[in-house]
C-alpha cells in the first residue's frame, strides 16, 4: 500500500519567507508527527496529532512554526519569517494511533522528508 | 541524562560478523521500543518493534529487551555492506490522556566492512 508521502521533496527559499511543507499520511493511520532532523543530528521531536488535534506541541520550536491537520489526512507545516537556522529535513510520520489495539500502534513510518534549505 | 542513549559510534565489524548495538533509556513506565534503520540522506525505516523482556528475532535481526536494566540491543547476524547506516533506538511513552510520544536516540552508525 502507499506509504507516507510529503512535498515538496527539496524547497529553497530566501531568508524571510515563509514556507509550507504537506504530509499525506498512510490512509487510516490516525497519528501524524512531525520532526526536525538537522544535518549530521538526531531527531527532533516537534508536535503530534491525534485526529485533527495536538495533544502534544512541546516541540515546536518558537510561534514562527505552527501545524494543522485536517480530520484524518493532510497535515502542514507552516514556518513563517524563515532563518537560516530553520534548514533541515523535515520528517512526517504516521501510526495506526488510539485506532489500534496493540502496541503496534505505535510504529510510526516516516515519509521521505522535506529538505528545506534557507539563504 | 538523556532519555534514550546510543553510542553514536562509527561501530566497525568485517562482513559475516556479529553487529551488537545497544540502547538505555531513563523512562521506566516505557512500554514499547523500536529500532529504525537510517541510510545517508534517507529517512528512518523501522525494522524492528520488542514489547516485552527477552529476545525477537527476525531474520538476521534479533532485538533484546530488559526492562529492569532499562536496556534494549539489536544484534545483526551475518552483517552485510548493505547493513552500514544509522540505527535509531526509540522508546514509546503513553502520555496522560491518551496518545503516546516516541523518543529517540541519536543513533549508531554501523560500518560492515569487506
């Protein structure tokens, strides 16, 4: 089936912008999270849904980013007045969520990421 | 101390050995853990998932779980040139309320070498 898809795949953008960056999750998959992986680093943690609200947005790095989700599916990532700082990869991943009834809900698949690159 | 801790290696074993990876965590209420494989300039790719103390094997991987010690390793039989990349350990936590946040390590790196 199809995996976690996100777009663009590459985005470059000037210093100032603001970018938006889309996750489609596996379908009826009800967890969606999003992290920073800066280069040569680890994975940073920036915020989860459930459905269509964040429980969790600890790790949102300041009120430059901001995330939605609509019901079920689509989730974006907002960064707006975009640093230098703010270039990374940006994953998405998805969970089988409270739909399941296991551990295995959750396994989260990532997608391909998003390398955003700010000059 | 960090929640889920990895040597960060580079970890170095000639093709057919034996790789041992090993993972602590601080959180003793954790549940579920997993390990994700990283190739450069790919995202992670889970490849295995222990839920509860002792081994899980499949295939070349076997993952191996104390909750006592609050530690986790992944061994990787007959290792392969193709298994050089970085592996993640993480921890799932359920979070008051409901839903659940997985905490990662920094990872790995494993080098087979011919």
């Amino acid at each position: 089936g199809a995996g976690v898809s996100q777009s663009p795949s590459n985005k470059v953008t000037e210093k100032g912008k603001d970018v938006e960056l889309r996750c489609d999750p596996i379908s009826g998959h009800t967890a969606l999270y999003w992290y920073r992986q800066r280069l040569g680093q680890g994975l940073e943690f920036l915020i989860y849904f459930q459905g269509n609200s964040a429980p969790d947005k600890s790790g949102l790095p300041s009120d430059r980013f901001s995330a939605e989700r609509t019901g079920e599916s689509v989730s974006t990532l907002t960064i707006q007045r975009t640093q230098q700082e703010d270039s990374a990869v940006y994953l998405c991943a998805s969970s089988p969520g409270l739909a399941g009834v296991s551990f295995s809900s959750y396994e989260q698949y990532f997608g391909p990421g998003t390398r955003l690159t700010v000059t | 101390q960090k929640e889920v801790e990895q040597n960060s290696g580079p970890l170095s074993v000639p093709e057919g050995a034996i790789a041992s990876l090993n993972c602590t965590y601080s959180d003793r209420v954790s549940q579920s853990f997993f390990w994700y494989r990283q190739y450069s300039g790919k995202s992670p790719e889970l490849i295995m998932s222990i839920y509860s103390n002792g081994d899980k094997e499949d295939g070349r991987f076997t993952a191996q779980l104390n909750k006592a010690s609050q530690y986790v390793s992944l061994l990787i039989r007959d290792s392969q040139p193709s298994d050089s990349a970085t592996y993640l350990c993480a921890v799932n936590r359920v979070l008051t309320g409901g839903g659940n946040k997985l905490t990662f390590g920094t990872g790995t790196q494993l080098k087979v070498e011919l």
